[in-house]
C-alpha cells in the first residue's frame, strides 16, 4: 500500500504539490483563528448556583437554602460531585458533571429542577453562574475619581448603570461583576418610639410602602372612533414622594410616612470592598470570558471598548485596567516563539551539517512548516486551544525524522547511481531512483513515527484535570508527527524528484567520520559483546532504585507573571476595619518593594456575583508586578514570594498565602481548596472538625517541605442570639412575627423598587443607626402588645452575645473542615505520603468522621494509578510493533 501511495504520488506531481498549498493555505487560516491562552483550561463542566438572602446566617443559609438545593439537584445525569458554601447572607453550591455533558445542558437540567425548590419568604430565586471557566477572570479594572463630588455610592452606580452595561455587549464576555463601593438604596428608617405613639407596627409601614408604589395597566378606552391605553401611575420617585406616603389615619388626622420614619439615600449592608495601591476605596470590574472563547480576543475588545467610554465619562471619574490577562498570553506566545525558533534553527543547522547538501536540507526544513500547520488544522478540529504546553511540546526533531530518512535515501541513491553512469542522470532515471529508494524506507518511516505516537497513548488515556492539561499537547504532537509523516511519504519523493536533479558528488566530511567512529565503536561492542550486555544491565539495576525513590509533582508551578497574597483575619472583623488594614499593607508593600511592584489592589467579601463567595475577614491582594529587568530585590519570582512573606509575616492579626490568579481561581474552582494539598475532615460537630483540624494543622507543620498550612476558619463568628420567649410573648398578648419583623428591620428588608429613569434601586425598611449598632439599645427597643401596652424586646426574648459558625462548606450533604498546605522545595507525592502516615497514625478520629486528601495531590494519585495499567501496555503494543 505504502508503495503503490509513493508511485501514484510521483506521477502525480502537479497534483501533490497543489493538495499540500491548499492545505498549507488551510493550515494558515486555522492558526490565525486558534484560541490562544496561556495555559489549558482544565476546568471541569460545573454550574455555580448562588442565592442571596442578605438577613441570614449561615446555619440558616445551609438549613434553609443550601440542603433543598443540594436535594433537588441530586441524581441529575452526569453529576459527579456536589459541594457547597453556606455564610452569612450567601448559599453557593456547585455542581460539577462529566467532562462529556455539555455545559449549556447541565445548566438546563439545573434549571428544571430548580423550578421546584421552595426557598423562605423574602428570598430570590437562585441564580445561575457565569458561562465561564477557571481561565474566564481576564479583565480587571477600577473606577476612581479624585473627586470630593464622586462617592463609592456614585462611582458604584455609574458603573453599574453606565459602565458595566456597554461592557457586556462585547462579544465573548459572560458576564461584568461589580465588586465594592456602595449599591445605592432608598431607606426608610422607622422609629419604634413613633409607631407606638401613632399605634402603628412595623408591618403596617411596610404594607403602606408596599401598597402606595405601583403603575397599573387598565386596558384600552374606546370613544369617537379612538382607542385609548390606560395606565395607572402611582409610583414613587423621590425621597419627598416616599415621605408623603398615607399609612393611615389617626386622630382623623393621615398619619404619613415622614411622621414615623426618616426617608433618605442610603446603601446596602456590605459584604465585600475593594482599595487600591494604598489610597483607599474604589470600585473593581471584573471581565469574565465565555466558555471557549479567545481570551486574546476578548481581552483586547473589552480594552478597546472601555477606552472608548472613557472618552464619555465624568473628567473627575477614572477607569484604570490593573490585570489584563493579553500581558500574561503575549509573553507565553513570545516563549513559545522563540523557543519553537531557536528549535528549528537549530534542527535546519544540523540537517545542513550532516547532509551535506543545501537543497537536501531545505527540503527536510519544509517539513517543520507543513506539520506545524497540519497540528494547527488538527487543534482547529479538537478545538484546542495554542498554549504554552500544547505548542511548547513540540519537538522539531521528531516531527522532520521521516523526512530526514527519506531525503537522505533520495540523496544518496542518486549520488550512487549518478557516479555509477558517470554522467547527469535522466528524468526517467531519477524517477526509478526516487520511487525505488522511497518505497525501501517508507515501512520503516511509518514503524517508528508509529511507535512514537503510541509513547503517548498513556497521555490520552489520562481523565479529569490531568487529561484537560495534558491531552491538548499529546493530541498537538501527534497532529504534527501525522503531518510530518504525510509529508516524508507523499511530498518529500515529490521534491527529491524535482530539486535533486544533480546531487553533488562530492564526500560529507562530517558525517563520513561520524561513521568511521560508530564502525569502530560497533566493531568493539561486537567483539566484547557479553561484557557490554553485562554493563548495561548493571547500569539498568543501579538506576532502577532511585527511579523507585523519585518523587512526583502533578504539574510544575508556572509564572504567571503576578502575584496574589490570600489574608485571613479572625471572623467577625467589620468591612471599615478590613479596608483600612488592607491599605496599611498596600502601602507596606509598594514602599517595600517600588521596582518589583507596579500596582496593588485588594479585594474582600464577595462581588455582586459571587463567583468567589469569601467573608469579610477574607482579602486577596493583587500584585501587577513591573518587567522582571527592573527588579532590584529579587532574581526570580520564587525569590520575590519569599520576600513579600516575609515583609508581611510581622503584621499581627493576619495568617497570609502567596499564590498566583489563574492558579487561585483554578484551585478553587476544581475543590475548592486554595493550595497544592488539602485535607478534608468530614463530621457534624463544628467544635470535634475545629479540633481535628488544628491537630492535622500542627502535625503537618512538623513536615520538611510544609508552607502556609492553614485550617479553615468555620468557626468565631460573633452573633447577637436573639430567641422569642413564647411563655413571655403568650404572657403579653404579642405575636412571634411583631418580634421578628422588628428583628428582620436590623437589616435592610426590600419592601419595594424605586425607578430613576432606567435606572431601579431597592426600597428598604429598617431600624436607626444607634439600635443597628448597639446591642442595649435594641434590647430596649419597645414592642406593642394586643392590649396598648408596650414592652421592651428584652422582656420578650433572650438576647445573648454568642460564637457561631461563619462558614459551613459541604461535600455531598456532609460537613466538612479543609486544612491546606503548599509543599516547597519538595515534590508533592513524597511530601503527602509522610504526612498521611503521620496523620494515620497520630490522630483519632470520633465514630463517623473521616479524613480525604484533594487538591494537586489527588490529581497526581489518580493519573498515576492510570499510568501503572496503561504503561506497560502500551510497551507491550511497542514489543509487538517491532
């Protein structure tokens, strides 16, 4: 077969030559069209499902929100895993599915059932995610003014309503989240005090609000031939308007809503801030990209997008990109360049050398191009992204040995039967030479391109994570070797024929020695052939053993060009309080480090969206860091971590995590854990997990190679306790809903939409600043009872100060506690293996609680177990080949 190919090939030159331009030409469009990205993408298919409920904590979060959740999407096809995040005011649970299940059909299933969860009164609906992936964080930018005009009310809102709505018009964007400044609302601040003199309750004002702000539609009025659409207007507008509201009569007199309560602009309880290079609040932006699209693309167009509404913008009001993820893709592409160049002009330098003949080795060069170009028309069809490791992979040598085998064949036959005849050889002559010289090399040509692409046959085998990163590059390979070997069977006798009319007869110096020397060696080896034998297998047994020993890293830690340092404070720590110290280590470290650090910027809490739901005693600070040239503190990126733990170890109060974006957001998104390893305790009781967790925590600090091992904090939350007295609420005659609305009025229930324009901003109730802060003065905040008494709150509950959850995460329905660790100067295999043998033996764990250990190393576990089948068959199918 391989012989009849090459003859046709040769008599059909024209056409060969015109296939291989056509599919050079194709090549060409496919690369310029190829998503680029710095890494692969090795997010799993899972749909994020977030519901608010701003008055909640978080064992009403999981109670009430995240186990119906969980319930209703169990059993869906495809799901493998559920996890969930219950804090205060916000439930998160993710659901991931086979990599086979397409995303937009997971979110459909979801939705279905969704459909049926019935969630508290007051709740929204849950929302899905973002469309978008570990790699989709590509844009980040702040909104700032040096304006006394311009607050973090205003600046939020003209990004909200201006700035946020032009950006998600570009195409590929999934979604732009809002993080920090303050959400604009309309409060109606309510006195206790008043109601009781007007004997109004709390509800009564709400209804009022309720009733009073409403258009209606009433139909159409026909008269004199002309139809008239009805529309009812009562919608308030303005703070005036609210004040006037009627709640009803008293004395004969309307009792309005200014009479009871204060009406003014206000904003909504916070659960995250941003600051920025130690000057203060701002507003982040964030750009995610959809799901397989060029982040190249989508970043440049979300660029050029807010460059142009800059333009229109207040002069006072700033907009700054701060990450950019085209900075991280244009220095891997320009690594992949110049590698990929120096490998080629290396690889033509040798071809030169060792052939000997300037046309010979321009042919085999040709090769790198085409298969370059068919892998690129293969990534195209796989829709595999250019990358650092899919295209960084490539071996120029592998891809031009078909065609170096072929070339030289061509070259030498023709040189041998030229100095055979003496003379120019003929075109029939050279057509024999080439066909006959060709056909001889072809199956050899074929066996070992063959053999090379079983080598990665375990590759492909590889599922999850470690399939995701690193299919892409064995599939790119294997594109190329396919390319390369099409072209030394089909185009490189083509060529031979054509360009190697009258090779020069002339002897290769270099490569002539070269085969003197491996005749003599060969000749030696051949003579003393047993004691050869008997070296290498000495020399196999004394590498074996330390073979065994080796360690194992999943996958090595790549640069990404910045820097994010991860803060835990205790819980309970207000945003204020945050926010300043947050700027206090802004300003540390661009004094610490003004040649390595271009900007910082931090961020706390949860965006609008919660893609990444943290507490407010949870920052991470981002660090854009200058070119590497300019650093004066440190040689390498590994060194400059080092120094910024250090500058910030003396800070009280914080426990700190260097990592970098994509690799965070990758973490946290797989297993939501934020470091190399992480163990998961799995109880019911928060103080047994809280235990377990700081012994596992203390005993791998004792373990060579050990960095930033942390527990989770689920616990410390301060919480005011407020639980009705029914004896006491029967006792005065007072329902448990006049207590608990009063309660509810601490935070900022919606009782309506206030519309400016296009713009809608909520309507709140709420209690005076001095009962929202004082815990005494709530306690004696009076209460109507059913007979015109009134009591105070502290008469009808019991008010306690007490420690509860702040986090409660969840894996499949169980509780769990994550300690985490990050492994430096140490592979990870070995680094876990010492630990699970020390934690094993050393802690004990209560009936029904167990430990599993995720992150990197459960990657790296389950591909190696695949690698120990696959392996030896995959040898054994190289036996048989040979």
């Amino acid at each position: 077969m391989l012989a009849k190919l090459i003859e046709v090939a040769l008599r059909n030159r024209l056409l060969v030559v015109l296939l291989f331009c056509v599919a050079f030409a194709a090549g060409i469009w496919s690369l310029w069209h190829l998503p680029v990205d710095a890494f692969p993408d090795t997010t799993p298919v899972q749909v994020q499902i977030n519901t608010t409920a701003p008055a909640l904590g978080p064992e009403e979060i999981e109670k009430q929100i995240s186990q119906p959740v969980e319930l209703a999407i169990s059993g869906l096809p495809g799901l493998v895993h559920v996890r969930s995040i219950s804090k205060f005011g916000l439930s998160q649970v993710v659901a991931i599915f086979e990599d086979e299940m397409a995303i937009l059909d997971s979110r459909q299933l979801i939705m279905e059932r969704l459909a049926g969860v019935t969630l508290p009164e007051g709740i929204d609906p849950p929302e899905l995610g973002p469309i978008s992936t570990g790699l989709g964080e590509v844009f980040h930018y702040i909104v700032r003014s040096e304006s006394p005009d311009y607050g973090l009310d205003d600046l939020r809102t003209l990004h909200d309503w201006v700035v946020k709505p032009q950006l998600r018009k570009v195409s590929g964007v999934a979604e732009v989240n809002s993080w920090g400044g303050l959400e604009k609302q309309y409060h109606v601040i309510v006195s206790p005090e008043a109601l009781i003199k007007f004997d109004l309750t709390y509800n009564d004002v709400a209804h009022a609000l309720r009733e009073n702000n409403a258009n209606v539609g009433g139909g159409q009025v026909v008269t004199g031939g002309q139809t008239l659409l009805v529309h009812g207007l009562g919608r308030v507008a303005s703070v005036e308007e609210i004040a006037d509201i009627v709640i009803r009569s008293y004395d004969g007199a309307p009792v309005l809503i200014r009479d009871v309560a204060e009406v003014a602009i206000g904003h909504e309880l916070r659960r995250g801030a941003v600051s920025a290079n130690g000057q203060g609040e701002v507003v982040l932006g964030l750009g995610f990209m959809l799901m397989g699209e060029n982040s190249r693309e989508v970043t440049r167009d979300l660029r050029q997008a807010l460059d142009r509404l800059s333009e229109s913008l207040p002069e006072d009001v700033l907009i700054e990109p701060v990450y950019e993820r085209t900075s991280l893709v244009n220095q891997v592409i320009d690594t992949v360049k110049h590698n990929l160049t120096a490998g080629a002009i290396l690889v033509i330098a040798v071809l030169f050398l060792l052939l000997g003949n300037l046309r010979a080795g321009l042919l085999v060069a040709a090769t790198i191009p085409m298969a370059m170009l068919f892998a690129s028309l293969g990534m195209a069809q796989m829709g595999i992204a250019a990358s650092l490791l899919s295209l960084g992979a490539i071996d120029f040598g592998l891809l031009v040995d078909g065609s170096v085998v072929m070339t030289e064949a061509n070259l030498r036959r023709l040189t041998e039967r030229r100095m055979q005849l003496d003379r120019p050889l003929s075109a029939a002559e050279r057509f024999d030479v080439v066909l006959a010289s060709s056909q001889e090399v072809a199956r050899p040509i074929v066996y070992g391109m063959g053999i090379i692409v079983l080598v990665f046959l375990p590759v492909l085998t590889l599922e999850g994570i470690e399939g995701k990163m690193f299919k892409p590059m064995a599939w790119t390979l294997i594109f190329a070797l396919v390319g390369g070997l099409l072209v030394a069977i089909v185009l490189s006798p083509v060529l031979s024929f054509q360009f190697l009319k009258n090779p020069a007869v002339r002897p290769r110096r270099f490569a002539t020695g070269l085969q003197r020397f491996y005749e003599a060696v060969l000749t030696r080896v051949l003579r003393h052939r047993l004691i050869f034998l008997g070296g290498v297998l000495l020399l196999v047994a004394a590498t074996a053993v330390p073979a065994l020993r080796l360690g194992g890293e999943f996958i090595p830690r790549l640069s990404e060009g910045s820097l994010v340092v991860s803060v835990v404070r205790l819980a309970g720590v207000s945003v204020d309080e945050s926010i300043e110290y947050n700027t206090r280590m802004e300003q540390l470290l661009l004094e610490e480090f003004p040649d390595e650090i271009q900007a910082v910027w931090s961020r706390l809490g949860s965006a609008e969206v919660a893609t990444d739901p943290m507490g407010t005693e949870l920052t991470d600070i981002f660090l854009t860091l200058h070119p590497r040239n300019q650093w004066t503190r440190a040689a390498d990126q590994a060194q400059l971590s080092a120094r910024v733990e250090e500058a910030l170890h003396g800070l009280p109060g914080i426990r700190a995590v260097l990592t970098q974006p994509i690799e965070l957001r990758v973490n946290e998104m797989l297993s939501g854990i934020r470091g190399d390893v992480g163990i998961k305790i799995f109880g019911e009781d928060f103080g047994n997990l809280v235990a377990l967790g700081e012994e596992v925590e203390h005993l791998l600090t004792e373990i060579e190679g050990a960095s930033d091992v942390a527990v989770e904090q689920i616990t410390g939350q301060p919480t005011l306790r407020i639980e009705v007295d029914r004896k006491a609420l029967a006792r005065h005659g007072v329902a448990a809903r006049e207590v608990l609305d009063m309660v509810a009025a601490v935070g900022t229930p919606q009782v309506g939409t206030i519309y400016e324009g296009e713009r809608s901003f909520p309507l709140v109730l709420r209690l005076p600043d001095a009962m929202r802060s004082d815990p005494d003065a709530l306690a004696r905040m009076l209460i109507p009872t059913s007979g015109g008494a009134v009591v105070p709150l502290e008469d009808l509950a019991h008010i306690s100060e007490v420690e509860r959850p702040s986090t409660i995460n969840r894996e499949w329905g169980r509780r769990l506690i994550k300690v985490q660790v990050n492994v430096r100067d140490r592979d990870i295999a070995t680094f876990v293996n010492e630990a699970r043998e020390k934690i094993e033996s050393q802690v004990q764990l209560p009936d029904g609680y167990m430990i599993e250990w995720g992150g990197q190393f459960e990657n790296l576990e389950r591909s190696q177990k695949r690698l120990m089948v696959v392996v030896p068959l995959t040898l054994l199918l190289i036996f048989f080949l040979l």
